[in-house]
C-alpha cells in the first residue's frame, strides 16, 4: 500500500462514485483502487471494491475488502453479508456464521441473509437452529412460510405444498398418452441414452440424478422432436408450461439408493408437475411435511419453493416426466411479467 494520502483518497473516492453513477465499471475500479492505496477511511470504498472483485471472481481479494469495510463500519449490514458468502464458500464455517449473525442482527428481515444462512445451518446439520431462524423469519415479515424459502418471492401469491392434480385439466393429455411416453423413453434409453446428461446439484446428497430436456427455461431443445416425436408433440401450443422462463420440461431419472436432500426451488411463480413414468417401490417425494410416493401414469403437483426432498430407496432407477408451469394465480401476461419485474 503506498503511503497515506487523504486528500487524494477522498478526490479518488468521488471519481469512484461519478463512474459508478455512469456505469463506467472499470473506471470504477481503477479509482477504487487508488483510494485504497492512499489509505481511504470509507468504508464504502471497500465494500463496492469488494463487489466489484467478487463479481470477477477474485474472492480472496474481496473477502479481505469486506473485512476491512465492515472493520471501518460494523454496521453495513449487506457487507456482513456478502462476507458470509465468501467464508461460507471457502470452507470458513465458523467466520460464515458470525458474519450471517452479524447481518441479522443489523436487519432481521434480510430475507437473502435468512435463507442462505438457514442452508448453511442445514449442512451443518443444526436442523433446529435453522427451524427457529425460520421462525422468526416469518414474524420478522422476511418469509411467509418457515418451509417456503425461495430466492424469487412474489409476496401474496396462494401457496400450499401439494396440489391437486385434477384442478388441471391438460395434464389427463399426458395421463392418457402415458404408456407412449414410456415407450419413448424406452427407445431413447436404447439407441442414445447420452443425451440424458448428469444433473449437477449442490442438492444431490448420494446417488446419480440426470436429466433429458424438451424445454429449458422456454427454450425448446430441437433434438427432442427427433429422439422422442410423439412426447414432443404433446407441448406444443401448451404456453402454462412452454412460456415459463424459470422452468423446465424434461425426463428426470434418479439411479438406485439416490437422495436428493431437502432443499427450495427458486421461484413461487411455478407449479412443479411430475408424471411417474418408471416408478419402483420405494421411490418417494416430501414436500413440506408430507411424503407421498410416485405412481406410475399419475400426476404429483406441487410447489417446489416449499423445501421437499426426495428418496429412491429400490435397486431400480425412477424416471419422471418433469414440467414446470406458471402458478395458477398468474394466469395473464401481464400478471407473468410483473411477477417476474
């Protein structure tokens, strides 16, 4: 570090500021930077720092500015945040939660903080830590549920964990056309099962879990109508599941002795439908606090921003038919674009 040179710190640090008004990131930085250098006393100047380094991957150098920002100033709660992050990413399990208590401490409404700091309680295992942190989440305003915790909230939206398929007139379609939907997953399981690629989820506690896309993130895969036409064919013109942008269409296959770990979606603005399609006993699904297993040619409908998990405990793989549609409450466009603003 050069020498202390207030005066040019502070002329650097308002430089620093007009670029960020101008969007000019780079710039941003450079002056940053020299504020840094001179000895800067702000901690503001530290945490955009840190920001903009955690943003280009350089974490190490970002940790050790949120550090100094929340050093000159304890009280910048959402740098006590992303310090957390960092530590929690590099393995510094105790630094993490101080930070993350930190944080709530100075806003216990910080949603962002709640959740990630709630997983982290759940890695380690201290469930009932993590059960009051949710808790008082939910008097505090931040969640509305202890067992709903997505990153995308809309407020007020009806929520419950499981849902009624029969509420859904269009999934008898694929209900009657079940036995044809196996059938192509048979032959695609046959002649290019490679193209059910390995899924990677940090969710994914033991076992194997893969996934064959007919739309990703209302994007149409066009190899699908090639591999299995008739599947295919059965979502065109169906926009309640094509149009959501925050889900997905796809076969999802869970190997023998698989757990998925409880975990959240990211959006309540999606139902989650799964159709059995290969179903040994044993294969099971909780959403909230109730467990149901797949059956198969039968729908389970469900909210997957509530925490679920799931179980193959047979010797045999489960295959699903995987399709995410919009909540039925956003059931115009203009209800789908302000939920997604």
């Amino acid at each position: 570090m050069s020498s202390a040179d207030p005066q040019r710190a502070a002329e650097h640090s308002k430089l620093a500021q007009a670029a960020f008004r101008a969007r000019r990131r780079q710039d941003m930085r450079v002056h940053l930077e020299a504020a840094v250098a001179c000895g800067s006393e702000s901690a503001r100047d530290y945490f955009l720092l840190g920001n903009l380094l955690k943003d280009a991957g350089e974490e190490t150098q970002a940790r050790a500015h949120y550090e100094r920002c929340v050093a000159l100033d304890a009280s910048m709660h959402a740098a006590q945040f992303n310090l957390a992050t960092l530590h929690r990413k590099a393995g510094r399990t105790a630094e993490a939660v101080s930070a993350y208590e930190a944080a709530l401490v100075l806003r216990p409404g910080y949603r962002r903080a709640v959740i990630s700091f709630g997983e982290l309680l759940l890695e380690l295992d201290r469930r009932e830590d993590a059960t009051r942190l949710f808790e008082r989440a939910v008097e505090a305003g931040a969640l509305e549920h202890p067992l709903q915790r997505a990153s995308h909230h809309v407020a007020g939206l009806p929520s419950r964990p499981w849902y009624d398929p029969a509420r859904f007139d269009f999934l008898r379609t694929f209900e009657a056309q079940a036995g044809v939907i196996a059938e192509e997953l048979e032959n695609l399981l046959r002649i290019d099962a490679a193209q059910i690629k390995p899924w990677k989820s940090d969710a994914l506690a033991v076992g194997g879990w893969s996934k064959f896309f007919f739309w990703f993130k209302a994007v149409r895969n066009p190899h699908a109508a090639t591999l299995c036409p008739r599947t295919a064919a059965l979502f065109d013109d169906l926009t309640v599941a094509t149009s959501m942008p925050l889900g997905n269409i796809c076969f999802s296959v869970i190997e023998p002795q698989t757990h998925i770990k409880a975990h959240c979606g990211p959006t309540n603005t999606r139902l989650r439908c799964h159709l059995g399609i290969v179903v040994p006993e044993g294969a099971t699904l909780r959403v909230g606090t109730q467990e149901r297993p797949w059956r198969q040619g039968e729908w389970l409908v469900f909210d997957d921003s509530f925490e679920h998990e799931a179980h193959n405990r047979s010797a045999a793989r489960r295959v699903v038919l995987l399709m995410d549609i919009w909540h039925p409450a956003l059931d115009t466009a203009a209800k789908q674009r302000q939920a997604l603003s």
